[in-house]
C-alpha cells in the first residue's frame, strides 16, 4: 500500500491566519523571507521518514477532508495552541524570575553580613593574638616543668630509698625478714645505677649517692653478718629446709668473702662439737637412749668394729653433705630465694657456684675433730693385732671406704688423706706380720722330707695365701689398686717361701733337688687357680720355673738310661760329630755294652719310674719318662748307625745285636 502524498500549499492567507495565531503583526518581509523556506524544507522532506510517515497518519486520520480550508483551519489552531503554551511557559518563567530575584538579594544580604563577621573577626585576631601567644608560652612552660617533675620523680624513685625501708636496713632488729632482703636489693641496685650517673654530666650526684648507698651497704653486711654468726651457732640440720632466711644471708654474704668464710669457719666449729657429741654417743651408747647399739660392743672384732665406725663417718658425712646442700645450694626458682631472682640468672648462677664450693669442704672440715677419735681407735686396733689375713681384711675396708669418700669429698680431703694414713699404717703392719713369720722360718728352716712332698711351711703359707686372696676377692677396692693389691699379698705371703723352698733343695741331690721344686711349684699353681683375678702372668712365671726344673730332670734321668744301658760306655768316647770313636771301640767292649744293655731292658721302664716316684703329678712324671726314653732311643739309633760304619774285623753286629726297632718295642 502506497502512502499518499499530502502537499500542503501555503498562499497569503495561510501566512495571515499564522500572524493572528501567534499574535505576532505581520511584516512585509516576512512572506518573501519564510515562504522559500517553508517550501524547501518541505520539498525536502521524504515520504519515507518513518516518523513523517507516522505523522502524515495520524494526520490522515484526524483530517476527513483533505482541502485547503481544512488545512488552513487545522494549521491556526495549532499555531493557536503552540501560541498558548508558549504564553504560559511565559508566565511560569517570570515566576521562575521573581524568585530567583529574591533569591539574588538574600545572598546580597548574606554577603554582607558575612563580610561584616570577617571585619569583625579579623579585628579580633589582632585583639587577641598577644594573649594566644602569651597562651602558647605558658602551655610550653607548664610542659617543661611536668617534664621535669617526672624526670625528678623517676630519679627519686631509682637512686633513693624511703625513711621506712632504711631504717629498715640500718637498725638492728633480732631477725632479718623478707622486707630487709628485698631493701638490701634495692640498695645494691641503685649503688649499680651510679655507675650511669658517673659517667654523665650528674657526677655529684652519683658520687654523693654512692658514698650514701655504700654506707647503707657496710651497715646491711654487719648486720648480716652478725645475725649469720648467731643463727650458725645454733643452726639445727635435722630440718634443713626451714633455714631458708640462712640461705638468704649466706646469699648475700657472697659479696663479702671475709664476712663469709669467718661465717663458715663458725658454722665449721658448730658442726664439729655436734658431731663429735654423736660420734660419742654411737661408740658409748651415751646415756643409753640409743635405740642402736654401741659400736665398742664390736670391739671384739676388729674387721667389724672398724667397719661400724666407718659407716658412722659414711651416714654422717652424706648427712652432712645432703644437709649443706639444702643450704648454700639453691636453684634458680627456688621460694626461698625471694627476690633474689631478680639479680639476673647470670649473677644468681655465680653465686650459687661460690656457695657451692663451700659445700664439700665444710663437710671434711665437720668431721676433723671425730676424725681425731677415729684415727686413734684404728690405729690401736691395728698395732694390737698381728693375724695377716685380718689385717688383710681390715686394710680391704679401709681402701673401700677410701674410694668412697672421695667420690663425695674429692681426693684432696682430709678425711681422704685420713684414709690413706690408715691404710699406710695397716700396709706396713700387714707387711711387718707377713715378713716376721717369713724370718721365723728362714731362722729355723727345716730339712726337706723324704718324701720330697711340699715342706710345712709352705702348706701354712698356701693356707694364708688362700684366705688373703678370699679377702682379695670379696673386697670392693678399685680395680685399679687390684694388681697392686694382689702383688703385694703375692710378693709378702708366697713368694719368700717359693725361695726358701729353694734354699732347702740346695741340700739335696741334684736329681730330688729339682723332683722337690717341682712339687712345690705344682702346689703352688694348684692353690693361685684358684683365684677368679687375673693370677696368668704369675702361674706364667711359675710355669716357666716348673719347665726349668722338668727339663733337669729329663737330662738326669736321660743321664741315668745311658750309664745303667752301657751306651755311656761307647758315648763317652765320642764327640758332636761322632757318637764314640771308631778306633777306640773292640769286640770285647761292644759284647760289654751288650750284655750290660740286656740286663737293664727288662727293669728299664719299672727304674725310670722308681726314681721319680716321688713327683706328685702322674701326668708330669709320664711325660718326663716318655721324654727321656725317647731321647734315649734316639742316642741308639746314633750308635746303631755308627755300628754300621765299623770294619769287618770287629764283628760289630754279631757283638752287638740289638735293633732301633727293637728297643721302641721295648721300652714301650
């Protein structure tokens, strides 16, 4: 469908109706100004314009004519009602003008009031400026001197104590309470403190509050001090753990080695009467309210009665130690330490290693006087025996407790050097016994038995040696004295009587002389296997004696086999090379030989064993035959071979006959 074309053609009229729609006088130039206008726009115009199209509809459908006139009417009454609404935009915009001319002059009043308030202001600046400034001053002076004040203030508080807490310091009260401990601290903290004050433009200060808080210190120390010797003299180790203010003091006296070691030597001769009232009260009894009994009781017995006495000095010195520690050491945390703490761990850990160096030897030094009593009594007990084996005994306790008390005193105690006399004392009598019974039998030495059987004295001395090493053996000494130990009682109990067994085979023929060392040698190992310690180096040395001895007698039996043979008839005769000299040999003499020879075969073995008989170990004496036929056997074979080297003309084998094969049947 086709849109319609509408054109709408303007003449004068149209141009009059628009004047007196819009209420305007119509010009004459106005029809030749807007008419070409009018008509270019609208030539201009297409049809195709959505919005024209859409105007020209409606307009279709509002207009029923499409003439002129209806055109003309249509055009003036909407030029009318343009007209209208313009009209009242009018009016609405003079209202709009009203306003904002009233608006206009409520901010010309307000500008001038505000420039009146600034007028007015800007004279009061000026007014009061001087004051502000006078203001500004005093509020930096007010600063300053608050400032001041509580600079003032925390000097106060760091280098100077109130009339209360010294006093506290400086009287003389009957105790010392946490209050003064506390004060005492504060005191060494600010005498510290000057240190600072020293070093900056506050000199006088510090040196006038240093000689204040010196003097306060001395005062603090002998009062201490003085209050230490009096607790130390009656100061109870039964509760240990309720001396703490004791501590405190001791604590604080660290900084005055004097005052402390006069504190210790006090509490020193404390101990010393309480220990010497109960080391007496455990050798008598006392006044019989001991539930134990007395150790004198035991002075029956020696081994125990010395013993008891050392467990006292055992218990009483762990007591004593255990007591001191509870005291001098502290550790870090501890209640009774208080503010102490608060010196810093490096100041509180050496402190407690001074105290604690104390501790040990005060301990020796409680026991110096019951050491007196101990020494005395031992030393009776041991001049007034002459038994080895209790004197051994005796000896063996003393070296225990020896390593026992120094692993709590150390080794240069005097309980320790105690000790060691002791055992000097018990060493040498021990040696004076053991060397007075070796004299009384090398001043009547018997003669050796038939029997060639170990003597009676060295039967005694096994016996003693056997017990000495049981004493050995049960003792708790360190293992490094044992070999000593053991040399000793080996050297003392059984070695001179091994060399007076010698003395006596001297005496003898050559032949039993070494049959009877053997015996005794063989006793001897038998009794040191016995022992559990090392005793190999020792049967060593007896071993090699004993080879010694056998090897003599395998060449005295060796010896024996050739003359009671006859070999040593042509043996004789020879030399390294040659077993007798060919020349020298007849028929008379090889018949001799054989003869002789013959008759020694049957008894052979039956006289070999008849002069060993009396050798106490089978198994030797078996060995030592078997050691001499075999070297026996092979001097014949020497001489069977040389017989083969012999000239026809002494008929060797029909004057001696017998064989190597032979003589090995023979004698087994």
């Amino acid at each position: 469908m086709t849109t319609p074309e509408i054109l709408l053609h303007l003449d004068d009229r149209d141009d009059r109706y628009l004047a007196e729609a819009g209420g305007l006088p119509e010009t004459p130039g106005l029809k030749s100004n807007h008419l070409p206008l009018k008509a270019a726009h609208i030539l201009s115009t297409s049809a195709t314009d959505p919005d024209i199209r859409e105007v020209l509809t409606a307009f279709n459908s509002i207009v029923e004519n499409n003439n002129a006139d209806t055109r003309r009417r249509l055009r003036a009454q909407t030029l009318h009602e343009l007209a209208s609404s313009n009209t009242q935009v009018i009016q609405d915009f003079g209202l709009i003008a009203e306003q904002v001319r009233f608006i206009g002059d409520a901010l010309q009043g307000i500008h001038e009031t505000f420039n009146d308030v600034t007028t007015r202001v800007e004279n009061g600046a000026v007014e009061i400026g001087s004051v502000v400034q006078e203001g500004e001053v005093m509020l930096s002076d007010r600063e300053r001197v608050h400032r001041k004040e509580a600079l003032l203030q925390a000097f106060l508080q760091k280098f100077t104590l109130p009339v209360a807490d010294l006093a506290n310091i400086t009287s003389s009260p009957q105790s010392l309470d946490d209050d003064f401990f506390d004060t005492l601290i504060r005191v060494k903290g600010i005498h510290s403190d000057c240190q600072v004050l020293l070093g900056s433009e506050s000199t006088r200060a510090g040196v006038e509050i240093m000689d204040q808080m010196t003097r306060n210190l001395n005062s603090a120390y002998q009062r201490v001090y003085l209050w230490l010797q009096r607790e130390l003299k009656f100061l109870s180790f039964e509760t240990p753990t309720g001396n703490h203010r004791v501590r405190k003091a001791l604590d604080v006296l660290t900084s005055r080695p004097a005052l402390l070691q006069s504190c210790i030597d006090t509490l020193a001769e404390s101990r010393q009467r309480t220990l010497t009232e109960s080391f007496n009260v455990a050798l008598t009894g006392g006044n019989g309210r001991s539930i134990d009994k007395p150790i004198d009781l035991m002075a029956h017995d020696p081994i125990r009665y010395i013993g008891d006495m050392l467990a006292w000095l055992h218990s009483a010195l762990v007591s004593e130690v255990e007591a001191l520690q509870a005291i001098f050491e502290l550790a870090p945390g501890d209640e009774s330490r208080g503010g102490l703490a608060e010196e810093g761990l490096e100041s509180l850990l050496e402190t407690e290693t001074r105290l604690k160096d104390h501790v040990r030897p005060l301990a020796d030094k409680s026991l110096e006087a019951v050491l007196s009593t101990f020494r005395y009594r031992t030393e009776q007990v041991i001049s007034s025996h002459e038994e080895p084996t209790l004197l051994y005994g005796i000896l063996n306790i003393l070296m225990f407790y020896r390593e026992t008390f120094k692993k709590l005193l150390g080794p240069d105690a005097a309980l320790v050097a105690a000790i060691d006399g002791l055992i000097s004392t018990a060493t040498r009598q021990l040696q004076s016994c053991l060397r007075d019974l070796v004299r009384s039998v090398q001043h009547d030495l018997p003669s050796a038995t038939q029997d060639l059987s170990p003597p009676i004295f060295l039967i005694d001395a096994l016996a003693r040696f056997k017990d000495l090493i049981k004493s050995f053996e049960a003792s708790l000494i360190s293992d490094d004295y044992k070999p000593q130990a053991f040399d000793m009682i080996y050297s003392e109990a059984l070695h001179p009587y091994i060399q007076g067994c010698q003395t006596l085979s001297k005496d003898l023929p050559t032949l039993e002389s070494h049959i009877f060392m053997v015996n005794c040698l063989e006793v001897s190992k038998n009794t040191m296997r016995l022992s559990t310690y090392g005793t190999e180096n020792y049967i060593h040395h007896l071993d090699r004696d004993v080879d010694q001895h056998v090897a003599a007698i395998v060449d005295q039996l060796h010896d024996y086999l050739l003359t009671a043979s006859g070999l040593a008839i042509l043996l004789d005769t020879g030399n390294d090379e040659e077993p007798f000299d060919s020349g020298a040999v007849t028929e008379a003499i090889l018949l001799e030989c054989s003869q002789q020879l013959d008759e020694f075969l049957p008894s052979a073995m039956i006289d070999a064993e008849s002069r060993l008989i009396y050798l106490s170990r089978p198994s030797l004496k078996k060995s030592i035959i078997r050691a001499s036929l075999d070297r026996f056997v092979s001097d014949f074979a020497r001489v069977e071979a040389a017989l083969e080297d012999l000239p026809p003309t002494v008929f060797a084998r029909e004057s001696f006959p017998r064989t190597t094969q032979e003589m090995e049947i023979l004698l087994g």
